[in-house]
C-alpha cells in the first residue's frame, strides 16, 4: 500500500514538473526583461553585467530548476503589467473565484441528484424524456451564450440582478459575496451560468446509477417485504447513488475553476479566471505561465486524492486487483 | 460484411426521426455556409458594400423593420442574416480543420504506439496523460494568446484562422490517440492480423491496409463529437478575443461584437447568431448520440 502510493506520489510530481516546464517556456516567450532596465544608452558590457547580475546567463536547465523552486516557495515573479507580485495578484482574486466554483457546484449538485433520481426512478415518463433532452441541449449549450442570455434576462429585461461585477464585503479572513444579500444577487448568474454545463452530466450520471441500483437484489428483497417504493428510493437507492457522484463532483472542481474563467469574463468577475484572460490580451508572460502552472497543480493534486482516496474506500484497489 | 454493416446503418438511420432531422438541419447550415454568397444581397465584411443610413434596423416583423433585412441590421449597417451565413462557413471551417489536424496527429501517434509498443508506447501515452490534465480551453487560450503576442498587428489579420486551428487541433489529439491504441492492440491479436504476417506481410502493409480502417469507426464517433466541441471551442476563443480577428469573424466574434449592444435593446444582434451556434452543435451532438449508438464501437 505504502510503496503503491509511493509510485503515485512520484508519478504525480513528474507530472508537474513537466507542466511546470511547458510554463517555464512561455515565461521565455517574453521581451528581454534586460532591455528594459539597461535602457536605450547602455553598452554591450553594461548588458552583460546586468544579465549576470539577474542570473539570465545561466544554462536553461538552471534557470528551469529557480523556477520550479521559486513556485513551490510561492514566489511567482511580478506582472509585466501593473509590477505587481503575481502571488498577491493571485491571492486577492481567488476568493472570487472560489465562492463561484462553491456555489455553483452545490447548485450542481442539488439539482443533478435531484433530477438524475427523478428520471431514474420514473423511467419512461413523458418528464423524463423532455428533462434529459433539455440536458443535451443544455451540453450543446456555450456557457458564454447562457451567461449573455441570464443577463439579457436577469438584468436588461427583469432588473433583478446586476449584469456585471461582484459585490463583496471584506470579512475576517476574505472579502466574500456571500455574507450580503447584495453579494447573493451579484453571484447567482455567475453561479447558475457556471453550473447548467454540469448539471446536464450529473443528471446522466445519478441516472445511470440509479437505473444500476434498481436491479440490485437488495432492492428486490425491499419490495418483497412490502416497503413502500418511496421508503425503498429514500432509504435504499437514494445513499448508494449519491456516493459516486461525491467522488466525481471533487474531481470535477478542477474543471469548473478552469471554465469559470468564460463565466468570469462574460459577468466580469474578478476573479482568476478574468485575471489570465486579461494577462493573454496584453501579453502578461508571468501572470499567465502561473495561471496555467496553478490549475495544472490543482487538477494533479485532485487527481491524487482521489485516488488515495479511493483506494481507502475500496480495498480491491488498494491491493491493485 | 462490409456492405450488410452499410446496410443496417442506413436501416437503422430512416428508423431515427431525430437523426433525420438534425443532418436535415446540418445540410441546410452547410448549403447556406458555402453559398453565401450567391443567397445573400451584400458581402457584410466589404466595408464598401455597408450604408451607415441602414443601421440598427430591428427584424423585419417588428416595428421599423426592412424588408431588405430580414434579422435586422448592426450599428454598422451590416445585414445580419449575410453575417450569420459568412460567420457560419468561418465556424464550421475552422471546426472541420481542427477537427481533422487532431484525428491526423492523435491516430498516427496512437497506430505507432499501439503498433511499435515499447518506448514509442510509453512516450506517447505519456504525453497524453500529460494534456489530459490540463483541459483543452486553457491550452488552446494559452497557445493562441502565445503565437499572437509573437505575430504583428497586419499578420495576425491573416495568420490567426490557422493559429486557432492549430490551438483547437493540439489540444484534442490525445482522445483519438487513446482510442486508437487501445484499438490497434486488439487488432493486433486478431487472426486476420498474424494470417497476414505469416503471409510475409511488411508491417507497414498490414498497419494501413489491415489494421486502419478496423479502428476507424470508432473514431468517426468521436470526431463526430469532437466537431461539436471543436466549434463551440473556435466560438468561446472568439468570444474571449483570443479568436479570429473582426474582420473576418466567425459566429463567436458576431456574438463578442454584438454583446456590446445588449444592454441597448439590441437583441438581435446577439440572438441569431447564437442560435445558429446552438443548433449548429446540437445537431452534431444528437448526430454523434446516434452515430454511437449505431456503430456501437467499443469506446472506453
């Protein structure tokens, strides 16, 4: 077990490292940040003493290897744009972004399992078939298309919500939209945008699981004892079909905080999202390299839980059958 | 065999009223994107051809509407229903290319894993694992925003259509790269396979003549899914100004541009092309649902 989760581990971080070199040469994509400080009069030697002093004269395996090392302390360089440091750049927009991807995903979540044991459980009914193929409209659907559609709605027709921005309120750890009913009105466009993508894969998953449950013995033994069928889908089918879906909904997370960047330009939120969208148009190396090294770590990270998870909960993983 | 298996996919194609419908809808999006220019009364990207007195026309079944216009104008005087008909043969090019560079790449690469094993095996199933972590819209974002920085104002003009081509291509290559392995392995075990290399068969022969077109069908089902992707990626790129350029805009530059207008009451705009986009890609997804269903290929 320990040394299987070893391999794991090890396989992970090679992972990134890889990813983490790809970001590296994106950063080289960037101008000479050595014209910038020589200026325009300086000589070739000036250059060269300002390359040394910077360290660019290194080999490129050295200068990958600070890199690496510097992500890891957190130390992301600064945006070519505003100077600013990239980790508090990053600090200060991921609360945005993370409230979002929470919301949205209980959103998900409520009405996935919702809708996945409805047509489950009422196979062939004349709802079912219009809420599964309003579900596959629903994965035809653009996100940016549905947030432009909520906000022609939501804002421009019925003024019920602000089209655009976040409101929040600076509490003791974060500034957060969830402690204002203002802050709730700015984030449940966003929110729902985020999640009808999803909730059109999650009816399809319970679904599946339940349609599989159904035909377990231990249901047929629940009917025989003369359980009602609302007892039976409550208490029997009900737990074992939430289970899977948990363990895809924290995988899944990885996937939302990635899409959640054309929710946050569309309703422009500030969050991360926004933040590499606007480093891409005016060409901010070092803003962008650390966005797609983040995710990248993020979605490894889950991955690696999950398993380790997994493997946990179920022992014929772990003793890799 | 071959002809029977023709034969039950026509059969069971005139037996699917959905499937009918939606390549019926595909044809007409197709027929209207290639001959846009005869059914069309303006080219709406000649600036020449554009009159600023015909701006802001509504539809023409609401009030002020102009015959001559169908869906209405833009601020620009650009008729709608050409922009519709011009962004949708950009869109689709731009889908049908990417589409085609990730089958070339990811079906080569996974017949010479699938087929040479060993270290070109491990190399390519490394490689995807490792895109496979990452998801496609932030690659594709993240090369297109690299090579446009790298490019000038005047090149990017002509250059980004084969940039977001490229983007979109390389970030959806390791599906068919799996799926084609996967695939060439079993093949490989086949009777037919080991008859052929016992006739003496060079490996090249066997691997284009016997082993392709058995892993093929399960990759049209994917392509079919993937064109669907593919262009819903090329609309979210454009729309994220990481796309086309505006002179030359595909459905996802008409929505960026109209969004602006919006919040002025002018829906129309914003609307037709987004439902071209949406049946464009719904008719491809329920296509794909019955292609899969049909073929039933063994898909993982």
């Amino acid at each position: 077990m320990a040394i299987k989760l070893l391999q794991r581990l090890l396989q992970s971080m090679l992972v990134l490292l890889a990813t983490g070199f790809l970001a590296f040469l994106i950063m080289s994509f960037a101008p000479d940040p050595v014209d910038n400080i020589a200026g325009d009069y300086a000589t070739t030697e000036d250059r060269a003493r300002i390359r040394a002093e910077l360290g660019y004269d290194r080999p490129f395996l050295v200068q990958y290897g600070e890199y690496m090392v510097k992500f890891v302390q957190w130390d992301l360089g600064s945006s070519l744009r505003t100077s600013e440091p990239v980790a508090e750049l990053i600090a200060s927009r991921a609360p945005a972004t993370l409230e979002l991807v929470l919301v949205s995903t209980i959103m998900t979540l409520g009405a996935g399992i919702w809708l996945g044991i409805y047509t489950g459980v009422h196979r062939r009914s004349k709802r079912t078939q219009a809420i599964l193929t309003s579900s596959l409209l629903g994965i035809s659907m653009p996100t940016f298309l549905l947030g432009l559609l909520a906000i022609y709605i939501g804002a421009v027709e019925l003024g019920w919500f602000p089209a655009s921005g976040r409101k929040a309120v600076d509490t003791w750890m974060w500034t957060s939209s969830l402690v204002s009913l203002e802050g709730w009105r700015s984030i449940f466009m966003p929110a729902l945008t985020l999640s009808i993508f999803n909730v059109g894969l999650f009816i399809r998953l319970v679904r599946a699981d339940v349609l599989e449950i159904r035909t377990m013995d231990y249901i047929k033994f629940a009917r025989a004892r003369g359980l009602p069928e609302k007892t039976i889908n409550n208490k029997h089918v009900l737990p074992n079909a939430i289970m899977p879906v948990i363990n895809v909904a924290a995988l899944n997370i990885g996937v939302m905080i990635a899409f959640s960047l054309i929710t946050e330009s569309v309703f422009q939120w500030p969050g991360l999202g926004l933040m590499f969208i606007q480093s891409i148009s005016f060409s901010d190396f070092p803003v962008m390299s650390a966005y797609f090294l983040l995710v990248a770590a993020i979605f490894i990270g889950l991955n690696l839980l999950a398993d380790v998870l997994l493997s946990i909960v179920d022992p014929r993983i772990r003793r890799g059958e | 065999m071959q002809k029977f298996l023709q034969h039950n996919i026509v059969q069971d194609y005139l037996r699917t009223p959905s499937a009918i419908l939606s390549s019926l809808v595909l044809v007409a999006i197709i027929f209207c994107a290639i001959f846009a220019g005869y059914i069309t009364n303006q080219n709406p990207f000649d600036p020449l051809q554009l009159d600023l007195m015909d701006s802001q026309i509504p539809p023409v079944w609401l009030e002020y509407g102009d015959e001559r216009f169908i869906f209405g104008t833009d601020e620009q005087g650009r008729d709608v229903l050409a922009a519709l008909f011009y962004g949708s043969r950009l869109s689709l090019l731009v889908g049908l290319a990417s589409v085609l560079l990730s089958c070339f790449i990811g079906i080569g690469l996974g017949l010479a894993a699938g087929f040479f094993r060993g270290t070109t095996d491990t190399v390519v199933t490394r490689l995807a694992d490792l895109q496979m972590t990452i998801p496609g819209l932030i690659v594709a974002l993240m090369l297109a925003g690299v090579i446009k920085s790298q490019i000038s104002m005047e090149m990017q003009e002509t250059v980004m259509i084969y940039v977001v081509i490229l983007a979109i291509g390389f970030s959806d290559w390791p599906k068919y790269a799996r799926v084609t392995r996967s695939a060439v392995m079993i093949e490989s075990q086949e009777d037919y396979v080991l008859a052929a290399r016992a006739m003496g068969a060079s490996p090249w022969y066997i691997l284009f003549k016997h082993v392709l077109p058995n892993v093929m069908r399960s990759n049209i089902v994917i392509a079919t899914v993937g064109l669907g992707i593919a262009i819903m990626l090329e609309a979210t790129l454009s729309f994220l100004g990481a796309g086309v350029p505006v002179s030359t805009p595909s459905l996802g530059t008409l929505i960026r541009t109209g969004s602006n207008f919006l919040f002025a009451g002018e829906w129309w705009v914003v609307f037709f092309p987004g439902l071209m986009l949406i049946l464009t890609v719904f008719s491809i997804n329920i296509l794909g649902d019955w292609l899969r269903d049909a073929m039933n290929p063994k898909l993982d």
